[in-house]
C-alpha cells in the first residue's frame, strides 16, 4: 500500500499571484562579478565608442610653435599635432613670449582637414635722437618730436622723416623687429643754409628776400638752399635786385654790389593829352605818363602833337626827387564846313558831342574822326584831316533805314544761278473766290477775305526746261501727239509737286539762301527767304488784283472773246489735241510755247493765264465753306495728299477754265502743269 501511495499525485493549495511562502527557494540565474563588469564597462565605452565613430582628425598648426596651446568648446583628444574634434566651434587659444595672445575660433565642418593659425608680432620700440630736435613723420603721420625714448612700431619696415628749422630732411627707412623689443636710432640732420658774404657801394644798403629784412652791407647772412633774389635798397640810390643760387653747406662771397643814384620823376600831362615827349632828343612816350629823369641835370622836354605847335620846358631834379609838369599845346587851325542833312542830326567830334550850328568847326590842323547819327537813319563815320589856312567843304546826307531797306530789296532781282527774274509785290488785303453769279464759277471758289503781310517776290515766267535741267539734267517734258513739250525755252512739265519742292531747295542752296522746305515738304517756320512755290492766296493776289481797279476777270480783261496774242490757250492748232477750243483763235502753238511771249500783266507777270497751269504751295480743301473770317497769310490745310493748281492751260478753252479765279487739283504731274518760284523779301 505504501508504494502505492508513493505514487499518488497530491493536490497543491491555491495561492494568489504575487504571494510568496516562506522557505527554500529552487534553483536559478545569478550574474557573476565578472560579467556585471563587463556590462559596466561595455556602457561606459559607448559614449567613447560614439565620438571616435563621429570625431575627425584635425591638423591644427599655429606659427610660430606657442609656448602653450589649448582647445575649449568641446571634447577635443590631442595626438600631437592632430587633434580628434567633432564638427562645431572651438575656442583656440595659445601664447608666446613675444607674440599677441591668440585667441581665435575653430571651425569643424565635415570636411575640414587642417586649420592654420599665425601669431602675431608684439610691437617693437623705438628709441631716437636727433641733432638738432626734429619733428618726426612715420609713414607720412606726425609722431612727435626728439628725443623719444619709447616710440612704439608695428613690427616691419617703416618710412621715418626728420625734418627741422634751416636744415635738409631726412629720409630713414628703418625694419622693426617687435616682439617687444627696443631699437635705438641716432640722426644728426645736414644743415639746410649757407653763409653768403655780401658788400656794396656804397655800403650800409638793406638787403631783403621777398620782403623780408635780412641785413646790411657788408655781411654774412645765413640763407636757406635754393634760388633766391637780393634786393639792395639804399635811399638816394636805385634799387638793385641780385639773382643767386645757394647751396647747403657751400659758403659764397657774392661779388660787389655798385649802386647807381636813384632818377628823379616827372609826372608829366599835357593839354590836350596824347602828346609826345622827348627829353633831351629821345622819345619817351606819350601824355600822361611818369619821367625818369638824371638827377643834377638840366633836361630839355619837348611836347608835340599833329594839328598843334610844340610846347617845351627844362627841368633839373635832385636824386628821388618829383615834380608834377602840365603843358598846353596851342592849336594850329583850320575850318571844316559841315552840310548835314537831316539838320537836327547829331554831330560828334573825336567823340564829342557838337553843336552843328552854321556847319562852320575850327579844328586842330589834324586828322579827326567825324560821326553823324539819327535814329532812324543809317549813322554816318569818317576820319578827315583839317588843313591849317584852308576851308574845306563835308556835305554827309544820312540814309534812312526805310531807304537802306527799299536799296537792299529792290523791285526787280535776278536768281544768281539760273538767270530768272522775280518782282516784289507789296502785301495787301483782299477776297479771294468769285460771287455766286459769276459766269462760269466753281463750286470750290468759295469767297473769304486774306490779309498778306509781308512782301515777296514771284517769278516774272514759269521755270523752263533749260532751268529745270541744271537741278536734274535728265528731265524730259515729252511730246504729245507728235508736238514736242521739251525744247529749252518751253516751261518745264511733267513735274510733281515734290519735284518743284525739291526744285525750290536746290535753288536756294545754288544762291546762297537758306532752305525754305523741310524734308517733308513742309515751310520750315519761322519762314526764311529761300525759294518756294507761292500760296495760292499770293498767286491770286498777283494775278486778279495788281494794277486793277477790280479784281482781274481774265488775264487779257473782263470780256470774251480775248484779243490776239493774249496768251496760250486752246487755240485752233489744239484742235486735234483738246475736245474744246477757242474758234478763231490763234496763239501760233499747238500745245506749250516758250515762256515770257505771251500776255503781261501788271506789274510784268507772263503766263498768269495760258500756256501751263502751275502748281501752287497749298495743299486742295474742296469743303472750303464761306467766311468773314480774315485769314491772314494762309498756307493751306495741314494735310491732304492732293495739292492746288491755278492758272489755265494750252489745254483750256471754256470760259470757266481761261478765268484767273479758276482753281484746280492733282497728285500727279501732267503734261500742261508746270511751276513758278516766290520768295519772301529780306
């Protein structure tokens, strides 16, 4: 049974988690000494094992090799001259007898290899003397004066100047080794002077250089190197002015200085001035003027002047002596007459207002400058010499500026170039355009009243081919129908508007006149005096309105049908050229004709109707509208790409087209168009 029992298993009483029964435990792990040493050590290498896995080698030189060096600002392990650093800063400081304490910051980055540090010099002193005290400059910077016991220097080569009273600069170059050490440096300065021995004669005379005082004769002075002027000065006596070059250190015995007694001075005047002088037979100069005279001498003065007798005089001065002379010089005269007109003109004499009286002037027996003047009249000069005993005769007649202007724009002038003649006109006031009951009125002549201001000159003919061929040689106007528009004397067609433009410029360069047209074909304002081609306010006022009572109708009058030779219209010789003709009219040409045969109109204008119609400066306005509205010398609208003929043709026949007032257009040239030139008036 018992064996048995042995074998039963036994049920274990229940206890709680966390509750513990007295008595012998079973067995179990327990760490040793040894390895719980090791885990301690193992846990304390890790930090170590961190920084060498992260640290670098670092080379960290300093020059010269410190006395003592450390680094602060992290863990930093010494091998050498190589330091195991991680990345970050670090405070690097070292020391050395005779250097600046270093004190800098290390920078680690990850690629930092090696780190070079230098120390710097201590300053070095300077202890240094002259012969005689001088005033110190280092590297062009005052530093005091001698003697200095402890000038401190930056360590290396320094520029030192010395420099005193009446001695030569010095220039030393000294080397300063530093580190805190004194260096001693002893000058004695050259002396910048040197003894100069000077006498005169007589003696006892002030000597000076440049004002100031520096002794008498005889003596040593000291003077200081370079070029210098004496100056002698004794009363009595003149002063004598002695160049001379001293050199340092090198006396000199200047040669005796002779003084000469000092002149005497005249101050001499004469009425009137600008008389010459001679004393004792020389000439001298003119009045008023200061005479240096011999002192202890009589002096013969002799005074002279064109138109006057001599004036003399003797004069006898002591030394420095002066005296103050006036002489008057009687005139020797004669009589100019003077006849001026205008008689309320002003007369001048040698710059002096006359009066001119009965015209009757005594003058010097000379030459004078007579002047005549009036505002609003050109000024009269001239030099004329008056003879002693003889009357002589001026007549001056001034020139009024109205005058001076009608002489300089006369009524008739000659193109200097191409040989064509141009009329001035007068300005005027008139309507341009024609009434509504007008036979054959336009509808563009619509009536408005212009002013013309200023006066011009306009071409007596129209510019010919042999004229138009100067500007540009190979102009040809062409024939029609077999009749030929080219010849020489023909005017010049088959011209645009810009050709007669260009014309204009060429022209007025030719004749030396400024340019009336811009590039653009624009006036150029103010207006100039070159040619142009005429508004077509100035060409009407030429055609319809000079020397007539009433507007001009047509060239020849105011009635059809138009006498012989009135012109070049479409006569019968047009017949086979024109749809329309004048019926037994005959001009004795088929299409143009030579310039200047036809009709003239006052005041000599050829071919202001017939022959070709000319262009004109104003560009076409067909909207022109009635006006009471003065236009005061108008050019036209601004724009517009058409520009204004006036004028018939070999070409017209119908009484619309012969009259003056007629107006057309184009853009392009024509085979009965041609042009004349205007210009302004100066």
């Amino acid at each position: 049974m018992s064996g048995k029992d042995d074998n039963l298993i036994q049920p274990a009483a229940y206890r709680p988690p966390g509750s513990h029964e007295p008595g012998p435990r079973g067995p179990g792990f327990r760490p040793s000494p040894m390895l719980l040493l090791i885990a301690a050590l193992l846990v304390a290498l890790l930090p170590i094992g961190f920084f060498l896995l992260t640290a670098r080698s670092v080379a960290v030189t300093v020059t010269p090799t410190p006395d003592s060096i450390s680094l602060s600002g992290g863990i930093a392990i010494d091998f050498g001259n190589r330091y195991l650093l991680r990345t970050g800063e670090f405070r690097l400081r070292a020391r050395k007898d005779g250097y600046k304490p270093l004190d800098a910051v290390l920078k680690v980055a990850d690629d930092t290899d090696q780190a070079a540090f230098t120390l710097e010099k201590l300053p070095g002193k300077l202890k240094i003397s002259s012969t005689p005290v001088a005033m110190i400059t280092v590297d062009g910077k005052p530093a005091g004066s001698t003697p200095q016991e402890a000038l401190e220097l930056e360590a290396g080569k320094h520029q030192l100047k010395l420099s005193a009273p009446r001695h030569q600069p010095q220039d030393v170059e000294i080397d300063i080794e530093g580190l805190g050490k004194t260096q001693e440096l002893a000058i004695t300065l050259k002396p910048g002077w040197a003894p100069v021995t000077v006498s005169s004669r007589p003696s006892g005379a002030e000597i000076s250089i440049a004002g100031q005082v520096q002794g008498k004769t005889p003596g040593t002075l000291e003077l200081g190197a370079g070029a210098a002027e004496l100056e002698f000065r004794l009363p009595g006596y003149k002063t004598r002015r002695l160049p001379i070059l001293v050199v340092a250190s090198q006396p000199q015995t200047l040669p005796e200085v002779l003084l000469e007694t000092a002149d005497a001075t005249v101050e001499l005047s004469s009425t009137p001035s600008g008389a010459s002088v001679t004393v004792d037979g020389t000439f001298r100069g003119r009045t008023p003027l200061a005479l240096s005279v011999t002192p202890g001498s009589a002096h013969k003065l002799v005074l002279s002047r064109d138109g006057h007798e001599n004036a003399e005089a003797q004069v006898s001065l002591a030394a420095e002596e002066r005296k103050t002379l006036s002489l008057s010089l009687k005139p020797i005269l004669g009589v100019l007459k003077l006849e001026v007109t205008p008689a309320d003109a002003t007369l001048t004499v040698d710059g002096t207002v006359r009066p001119i009286g009965d015209g009757r002037l005594e003058l010097p027996a000379t030459a004078h400058r007579i002047e005549v003047a009036k505002p609003g009249y050109k000024p009269y000069s001239s030099e004329v010499t008056v003879r002693p005993g003889v009357d002589q005769k001026l007549v001056i007649s001034l020139v009024s500026e109205a005058e001076l202007k009608a002489a300089a724009n006369p009524p008739l002038i000659n193109s200097a170039t191409i040989g064509l003649r141009l009329r001035k006109l007068a300005p005027g006031s008139f309507t341009m355009g024609t009434p509504r009951s007008d036979q054959g009125r336009q509808a563009n002549e619509v009536q408005r009243p212009v002013k013309l201001t200023r006066p011009f000159y306009l071409a007596t003919t129209e510019i010919t081919n042999a004229q138009f061929r100067q500007f540009r040689s190979g102009h040809t106007s062409g024939i029609v129908a077999r009749t030929s528009l080219d010849n020489e004397g023909y005017p010049a067609v088959r011209v645009d508007w810009s050709d007669a433009v260009a014309f204009c410029n060429w022209l007025s360069a030719k004749d030396n006149l400024p340019a009336a047209y811009n590039a653009d074909g624009s006036l150029i304002q103010p207006p100039t005096t070159g040619y142009r081609l005429p508004t077509e306010a100035e060409w009407e006022w030429a055609a319809r309105f000079q020397g007539a009572g009433a507007p001009r109708r047509y060239p020849w009058g105011n009635a059809m049908p138009p006498p012989p030779d009135s012109g070049n219209f479409a006569d019968d010789k047009a017949g086979t050229l024109v749809n329309q003709i004048l019926e037994g009219y005959d001009d004795g040409f088929a299409a143009t004709s030579p310039v200047g045969k036809g009709l003239s109109i006052p005041p000599g204008l050829f071919d202001m109707g017939g022959n070709v119609s000319e262009w004109v400066h104003d560009r076409y306005d067909g909207s022109i509208v009635p006006s009471t509205a003065v236009a005061t010398d108008p050019l036209g609208p601004a724009t517009g790409g058409e520009h204004v003929i006036r004028g018939s043709s070999w070409r017209h026949g119908r009484i619309a087209e012969l009259r003056l007032a007629w107006r057309d257009h184009a853009r392009e040239p024509r085979d009965d168009v041609g042009f004349r030139v205007a210009r302004h008036v100066e």
